[in-house]
C-alpha cells in the first residue's frame, strides 16, 4: 500500500460526515457494551442493518466504530462493576477490582483505554504492511488451496473456541448445512427446499447473525439472575509515575502477541488477551515481587493491549484472504458482501482505495474513543445501571425490525426469532456458536470450492503442496484436541477414583 | 421413568435432537438429489455434499454423545482459568468473591415461563407489524413485555412502552429507515 494511496484514504475519512459517523458508531457501540451480558458482537448484529443505508466506507467506518466501542465498553464495566461473566473477563476481575477498591479506578481505566489505542494504532500500521504482502501470495491460490484455507479456519475455530472439538466441528456443519439452503450455485438444483419458494431464497445472513447474536444474548440474560451493579467511584483518571511506567512494556508485549494471534483463525480477542494476561502473571512471577492478584496494572494493560492488536490481526485474513477469525469478523464479512464487495486479495489490489479509507478510519475511530470515552466514564457508569427490564425489550425490537430491513421479508423476522431460541439452547448444552457462525459464512464457498477442485483433479489433494500444508495445519489442529481431551479425560478419571478411594 | 423426564429436561438431549434431525434432512435430500440426477453431473455432486455434510454430521453428533458420558470438556481458556484460580486461592485470596463464571440461573418455572410469554410477544409482535405499524407494535410489545415478563407496575410499562415506541419510529423515520407504517389505517382511512 503506497503512502498516497493511505493519504487518499485519510482524505476521503477526514469529511465532517464520516467523522460525525465514526463518532455515533463509537458511541452506539460503546452503549451497547456496557449493558451487562451484551458485547461487542451483538453491538455489530444490532446496529448492522442500519449501516446498510450508508455507502460502502461509511458503513466499515461505523461497525469499526461500534465494533471499538463495544470491546471499550465491555472493559469499562469489567472494571468498575465487577460483573461476572465470561472466564475471559476473569484478568479483569482479578486485577481491576483490587484497583477500584483503592481507589484507582479511574488510572485503571485510562491505562486500559491508552493500551487499547495504541494496539489499535500499532495494529492498524500492520495491517497495512503485512496485508498487500499476504493478498500478493493470495492471488496465485485457486480453489484447491481456497479450500484448504477453508478447511484450516474451520478447525481451527472448532478446536480452539470450543472446549471439544467435536462438537465444535458438529457446529460448524451444521454452519455449512444452513449456508447451503435454496438452490445449489453451481447446478441450480433445489437443496432442503422442500419445494417452498420461501426457503428456495435460503436463509440470510443479518437475521440468522442477530437472532444468535443480539436476541440470543438477551434471552441468556433472562434466565439469569440479575446481578448486583454496584458501581465504584472511579478517582483520579491519572496514572502515577509508577503505574505508567509498569504498563509500558506489557501493551508493547500485548500488542505484538495479540496482534499476531489475532492472524490465527480462532485467536479471538477475548482468547489472547486472556492468554497474555496469564504469560505476564507468569513472567511478574518469575522476576519476583509480583503484584498480580492484587490490582497489578499489568494485568489491564497488557490484555487490552493484546485484546485490540487480536482484533486488528483479525482484519488482515480478513481482508486478504476473505477468512473471518472469529464471529465479530464474520460480521463484517457479511458486511462487506451486502455492500457489494468480495473480502479476499481484490480489496488489497483492485479496491485499494477502499482498503485505505477503510483502514484510515479504524485510526480515526481509536482516536475518538481516546478522546471521547475518558470524560464520558460517568454516564457510561449510569447505563450500565439501566434495568435489563428496559434494555432487553429494546433490544429485542431492533434486533426484530434489523432482520426486516434487508428483504423486507417477515420470514426473516421469523429466522431471527427462532434463531434466538435456538443459541439459548445451544448456550444450555454447551455447544460453540462461533463455529456455527463460521461455517454459516464460510459454508458456500468451502462447497464450492471443493467441488470445482474435484472436477480440475480427483487427486487434488496429493498434486497441490499448498492444499497439502492447510491440511496438514487442520490435521495438526485436530491432533491437538485430541491430546488435550485424552489429558482432560484421564485426569477427571484420577480425580474421581481419588475422590471414591477417599471414601 | 425418571430418567426419561429427566433426559427430557436436559438441553443437551434437546439440542442433540436439533442437530441429528437437521443431518437427516441432509442425508435424505442428498441421496434425493443423487437418485433424482440418475448419480451423474453437477446435481448429483450437490446431492453428495449435502448427503456426505448430513453423515459427517450424525457421526459428531454420536462422538459428542459418547464424549459427555466420560468426561467434561474444557477450553483452552478454562483450564488456565483453573490454574490461575487455584494459585490465588492457594494465596489466600478469595477469588470467589470477585468472580463467577457464571451467573445463577433463575428457577426453571421462572424461566420457562419469561422464555415463554417473550416467545408469545414477539409472534404477537410479527401478527401486529404489518397492520397497526411499528411504532404502535412496538409500543404495546414493550408495555406488555415491561408489565408481565418485568413485573413493573402497569403505568411504568405504558410511560416506558409509549416512550420507546414513538423515540424507535422517531430515530428510525429521521435516519431514512422504512419501517411498516400499517395497512389498517390505510383501510380505515
């Protein structure tokens, strides 16, 4: 990517308009992070349908906007609420409430916003290096090595999202089975129609996304008891000498680390900033005098460090490859297809001005939740204190009306909803939607280009080395799993005979 | 007998069926579409996918029923959880006090019922749209959700329900969004 290319980028993001977008996506993205339970996913599936007005730039500008905003939304409350939740949310828990209890909230909270801001900063320069370099060696891949790609994303998001990889494989095709609904790309011929014209136009993409996403999440938080917000003064925003200068070196660590697992399918922010937080605890230990466990700033900084380099590395494949990492991804992807774009190595090439403004704004929208975010800490505070019994029908209804807009189509609506009920149940067992969402999404094109590598060479699979190494990286993938449920097998069997011999 | 009703309140046994009653919808469709293109040409090859997509499936789904009857699986992430948790505890810290992985969950009647009555609110809410319009459908759809599911007093419901609903076709009518406006004014006008 040239540097005028980049500037021309600049220009087109730097217009009173786009800048008062990037700010409502900051803001919107940030509301919705801060509501207990909900993320930043269901922030992208909430506000999605309503970017499909805007033009292409525009629309990527306002879901990276949101998409910032939810992840600094969903760190604020981590903070200074203390609302339990996910396991990733425990390097919070661990660290930032000590911190709150002395007082020190609110360096807390500026750490984690200048250590996200400069990941994001730092990761957006990346992605314009490393994404041309990775699109170049993307253009000579035909479908054989497409869908080994394919079939690497897949396992490596079933093995590593999902605690067994089985039934994250079942996930995914039961993805790549919903994908293939209505008629067949290639031979026109009707799959699971059963004859109805309905289900001949297949299911799309925005009200299966919000039903899991946004109408899911609210219907797990029903069946919750609601927890206790209590929230804690948040202080001086100021960081000491001491604080600033311990979190140097772990955002410069969480950067880089986050940033270059966030390139891995499966890597989703939440994982390597959970993954770093436990590598600097181990590190702090090490060089002894560890204050984790006992509100260390390392501990925020450097997970939200890797948290938005994770999120930023997730663009590259993205872009380049037109592989999502995760189910945040595979939001835009779907995205950057209502928009008429194709993610793969054109955007780099063909649509470079595109990629620039698109890339310009992720810099533009970090910049204002900086700014932003910091003063409005207090307000943000008071949301979060908003009854679910307000919030949730709210939601519900926009989730309803967005799965509406983009066919005008009251069988969408009826997807949305049933697809709500239907990641509760999964949620209940125990079973990944990440996965699901992935092979939703990737489920044409792995059908696709499979088949046509069939028709070139029935032995594709020994005839092309690239095909040969995605493979192998899948195999390598399922292998790992296999290992790690054989462990996990064999030590739950220890600790119960342990515990019958004890009796 | 027990045990049966107690598989049939498991969510596991529920979405187990969910995911090998959508493999045999594969399975029959694709051999469907190879005996209806006689085993040859691109629509048999549509017809191997989704077949060969519905096998894959029922065998995970078997594997994944065999897995839970040995052991629980665990992420990546909660087994490093777990060592973390132990290392505090072991520190004295009580890290219980500051983090729940998860939340209680409210009685199953309770649950059953709120899953329920939103379930019924919002097919009423899809019946509504198209004849009374979205501002009016949403409205009464987040006063009746705030009354009974909420269990607020009946005038917050109709304050907060008004006031969502006409902010909703507010913002909705000022960002250019087309919302249905209703077809039975129309009819009545």
């Amino acid at each position: 990517m040239t540097p005028d290319v980049i500037l021309a980028g600049f220009g087109e993001i730097l217009t009173l308009e786009r800048l008062a977008i990037a700010f409502l996506g900051c803001f919107a993205g940030t509301f919705f992070g801060v509501l207990p339970g909900l993320g930043p996913v269901t922030a992208i599936a909430v506000l999605f349908p309503i970017t499909t007005y805007l033009d292409p730039v525009s629309g990527i500008l306002m879901l990276a906007a949101v998409y910032y905003g939810g992840m600094y939304g969903g760190s604020t409350t981590a903070i200074l609420l203390n609302i339990p939740g996910e396991v990733s949310s425990l390097p919070a828990a661990l660290e930032g409430y000590p911190l709150t209890k002395r007082g020190r909230a609110g360096a807390a909270l500026a750490t984690a916003a200048v250590s996200s801001f400069v990941a994001g900063v730092v990761g957006t320069i990346g992605v314009m290096i490393i994404g041309p370099t990775i699109a170049r060696v993307a253009l000579a891949f035909g479908p054989p090595e497409q869908f080994g790609l394919i079939l690497f994303a897949l396992t490596a998001i079933s093995g590593l999202v999902a605690g067994s990889l089985v039934k994250g494989l079942a996930m995914a095709v039961l993805g790549i089975l919903l994908s293939i609904v209505g008629y067949d790309a290639i031979s026109g011929a009707q799959v699971m129609t059963f004859g109805s014209w309905t289900l001949a136009q297949g299911f799309s993409v925005v009200p299966v996304m919000i039903g899991l996403f946004g109408i899911g999440e609210i219907l797990k938080t029903l069946v919750q008891r609601n927890a206790d917000v209590v929230v804690a003064p948040v202080g001086s925003l100021l960081p000491t000498r001491e604080e600033r200068r311990a979190a140097v070196g772990p955002t410069a660590r969480g950067t880089l680390q986050g940033f270059f697992l966030g390139l891995i399918p499966g890597m989703l922010p939440s994982i390597t900033s959970f993954l770093n937080y436990s590598w600097e605890r181990r590190r702090a230990e090490r060089r002894g005098d560890s204050q984790f466990g006992k509100g260390a700033i390392q501990g925020i900084a450097g997970p939200e460090a890797a948290n938005n380099g994770a999120a930023m590395g997730g663009f590259v494949p993205l872009f380049s490859l037109g592989i999502p990492t995760g189910p945040s991804m595979a939001l835009i992807l779907a995205a950057l297809l209502v928009y008429g774009l194709v993610p793969g190595p054109m955007l780099f090439t063909q649509e470079a001005e595109f990629t620039a403004g698109v890339l310009a704004s992720f810099l533009i929208a970090n910049v204002i939740l900086l700014v932003l975010n910091l003063p409005l800490v207090g307000l943000w505070a008071k949301i979060a204190r908003v009854p679910f019994s307000i919030m949730g029908p709210i939601v519900i209804v926009c989730c309803l009306v967005g799965s509406l807009l983009e066919r005008n189509s009251m069988f969408d609506v009826g997807v949305c909803a049933a697809f709500g009920f239907i990641a509760l149940l999964l949620d209940r067992a125990k079973l990944p939607l990440a996965p699901l969402v992935m092979g939703f999404i990737l489920g044409p094109s792995f059908q696709e280009t499979m088949r046509q590598s069939f028709t070139m060479s029935p032995t594709f699979f020994v005839e092309r080395p690239i095909f040969i190494a995605f493979a192998l990286a899948a195999a390598a993938t399922v292998a790992f799993a296999v290992v790690r449920a054989v462990r996990t097998a064999r030590m739950q069997r220890a600790s119960r005979d342990g515990a019958l011999v004890r009796h | 007998m027990t045990r049966l009703s107690a598989l049939a309140r498991s969510p596991e046994m529920w979405a187990y069926a969910l995911l090998s009653a959508a493999a045999l919808i594969a399975l029959a469709n694709g051999l469907l579409l190879i005996v209806q293109a006689a085993g040859s040409g691109p629509e048999s090859a549509a017809g191997w996918f989704v077949g060969l997509a519905g096998f894959v499936l029922l065998g995970l789904v078997a594997l994944a029923v065999r897995q839970d009857r040995r052991f629980v699986a665990e992420s990546v992430v909660t087994s490093i959880a777990q060592v973390i948790v132990a290392e505090e505890e072991a520190a004295g810290r009580d890290v219980g006090e500051r983090f729940q992985t998860e939340l209680p969950p409210v009685p199953p009647r309770e649950a059953a019922r709120a899953l329920l009555i939103t379930g019924a609110f919002v097919v009423a809410w899809m019946v509504l749209l198209p004849w009374i319009g979205f501002g009016l459908a949403t409205a009464l759809f987040c006063a009746a959700y705030i009354v009974v599911v909420a269990k607020r007093k009946w005038w917050v419901g109709a304050i907060a329900g008004v006031a969502i609903g006409g902010a909703l076709a507010l913002l909705f009518s000022i960002v250019g969004v087309l919302v249905p406006t209703g077809a039975l004014w129309y009819l009545i006008a």
